[in-house]
C-alpha cells in the first residue's frame, strides 16, 4: 500500500519548540561534509530527570543515573548526536562547557556537571569515519539558545527513515520539535532525532508522511513486514544498522524521577504511534525527560499527582508533532531526498 504527501516550506505547521518551556535552550553542531551532527539540550538550572529506553541496541552514556533508585534526581542537559557509540565523546564536550560555566553538582571545589546521551548510527551515509567529537560538542553547547535550526542539523544531520527496503528507498529524517500548553502556564515541550527503519505516519489521519519511497510516495513498512518481508539476509543487515529515534520531552512543572520516567514513557508511545514499526531489535529508542519544577502553582505530591496524566498527554502531543517536524523540515543529503522533494508535484489528494 503506498500513500502520499506534499510538503512546502510555506506549508510548514508552526508547531512550537522545546525551549517554549522556560530555562530550556538548545544548540547544535552540524557536518554537513560528512552528515554527522550532534545537538546539546541544556537546563538553565538543574532540573529532575528521567529516562525510558525501548530500544534494543542503545548507544548511551550516563543513563543509568536516571533509574529511580539512582541517587541523584537532578541534570544539567542532555546529549543527541551521530556517529553511534563513537559519537559518545561529544557528551564530553558539553561537560567541559558547563564546567568552565559553572553549571554542575556542587561536590567540595568541583562542579560535576551531569549529562546524559544517547546517539543515532547514521555512520555510512557520507562517511564512516567522522563522528561527533568532544570539541563538535562543546561547540554545540556554548550555541544553545532559545531559537535553533530544524531538519538536516546537529543530531539529525544524517538521520534517514524508511530503511526497510534499503537505503536506496529511503527519505531523510531530522531533528524536530514541538509544544503543548495547558493553559495556566503550564508548558510541555520535545525534541526528536528521528532516524527510523520504518515508516512515519501522521497518526491524526493514518497518512505515511515519510518511508521507503515509491513511484507515487512512501510504502507503509507495517504491511510490507508483516505481508512481504525481506529475506532473512537482508533483514538481518538491517537490523544490524540501528536504527533508532531519540529525544527529550521537557516540562516547567515539578516531578520527581519517578513521575519523570513515565513522562519520558509518554513519548516512547509517541514514538509508537508515529514511527511503524518501533522499537525493534535493531533500534535504540531512548527518550529523555527534563522537568524544571519551575511552575509556582506546581509543586509538591498532592498538586502533580492532579495533573500527571495530563502532562502525560500532552508529551505524547508534543513528540508526535516534533516527529512530524523533523520530517517537514528535513532537506536531502548524500543522494537521500527529504520527504518533500520525493513529493513534489504529486497530488495531495491522492493516494491508493
């Protein structure tokens, strides 16, 4: 079954970004040489974090200070990049900017900054041999700020989707992001690195907005897994390209680990709603939650336990808009079109 969708710049939803949520900036260092990247999500002030992996091949590095029964509750960013486990060194950057800053775990004289990271392989696009450095990103962190660049930039910069058929069919992916109120000033926000073997689909509608590419737009790679796989062979050299989607989800409101691992939970159901099929053997979907605490109405057991669910909610919004973005917003790379090149011309209306 194929489906089709057009995409313009002029068309492009404004769909609001992370750094909506107060004390959230971002930045990015971006290789468009050999299309490898890495983006830096930075908290002005510490802010409680939480985590959910659900894929089974991650690249990460410090995530297992996020479990619950870890000591510290608190972060100072968070790290998305390229380059897979050899991309891990950027996060290094981050540190030395936020030590040189200031910006850490107070421990005598030291300040030990915390930072977590997960990274996509995007290795083999341009290059297998350049990959985000430690130097790429403290670049990308002394950049973060309020306003950033989308699509084919920092952690997306060679992310592809539709990889199902082989990279020949497939469309680039990207950095995305999105924002959800609740009104009161209550504010939820995400930022995604979608770089999926499958399919994304626009879940309001059903349409496949991004995928293996077909003479008339994108395959739905549920049906093609389920109805016509790929040899054993050939599923297994995908599968051991890792393909992985990851990201932040960030709110103003107060949660402590606990709450913030199932608020990071919210987007991974996001993921599973927008990227099919998710969180393969291959994938290392990791999703990150940061939560500032800094809403003077929210604060406390008794005033989260009322809204919880709603910012449950309203993360799942926010990162099936910022996968939707990063779709819209990506341009082609390495001979790998974005979603609206493969696109146009085609008609909008159409579809089988």
């Amino acid at each position: 079954m194929t489906y089709n969708a057009t995409t313009s710049s002029s068309r492009i939803p404004d769909r609001g970004r992370i750094t909506d949520v107060p004390g959230i900036a971002v930045g990015h260092y971006t290789d468009l040489d050999h299309a490898t990247g890495c983006t830096a999500v930075l908290v002005d002030e510490p802010a409680v974090g939480g985590i959910d992996i659900r894929g089974a091949a991650t690249a990460s590095r410090e995530t297992q200070l996020l479990h619950p029964l870890a000591t510290r509750e608190h972060i100072h960013g968070v790290m998305l990049a390229g380059g897979s486990v050899f991309g891990l060194d950027a996060a290094a950057g981050v540190v030395r900017f936020l030590e040189e800053n200031g910006r850490g775990l107070k421990i005598g004289r030291a300040v030990i900054p915390i930072v977590p990271a997960a990274n996509i392989f995007d290795l083999g696009l341009l290059s297998h041999a350049v990959r985000p450095t430690a130097e790429d990103g403290y670049t990308a962190a002394r950049g973060a700020a309020r306003e950033f660049e989308l699509g084919t930039v920092g952690a997306g910069t060679g992310a592809t989707v539709g990889k199902l058929r082989g990279g020949n069919h497939s469309t680039k992916g990207g950095i995305g992001t999105a924002s959800v109120s609740l009104g009161d000033g209550i504010l939820v926000g995400a930022i995604v690195t979608t770089n999926a073997i499958g399919s994304v689909i626009n879940p309001y509608n059903g349409v496949v907005v991004a995928g293996p590419r077909t003479e008339t737009g994108f395959e739905n790679t549920m049906d093609f897994l389920v109805d016509d796989p790929p040899r054993l062979r050939d599923l297994m050299g995908i599968r051991n390209s890792s393909n992985t989607v990851v990201g932040v989800v960030a709110t103003n409101a107060g949660l402590d680990k606990k709450a913030a691992s199932r608020f990071a939970g919210a987007g991974q159901d996001a993921i599973a709603m927008a990227v099919r099929p998710a969180h393969m053997s291959g994938d290392g979907d990791t999703v990150f939650a940061l939560a500032t605490g800094v809403h003077p109405l929210l604060s406390g057991e008794e005033a989260i336990a009322g809204i919880e669910d709603r910012l449950r909610a309203a993360a799942m919004r926010a990162m099936i808009g910022a996968i939707l973005s990063s779709i819209e917003h990506a341009t082609g790379l390495g001979g790998v079109p974005s979603a609206a090149e493969h696109t146009a011309g085609f008609d909008p209306e159409a579809g089988s």
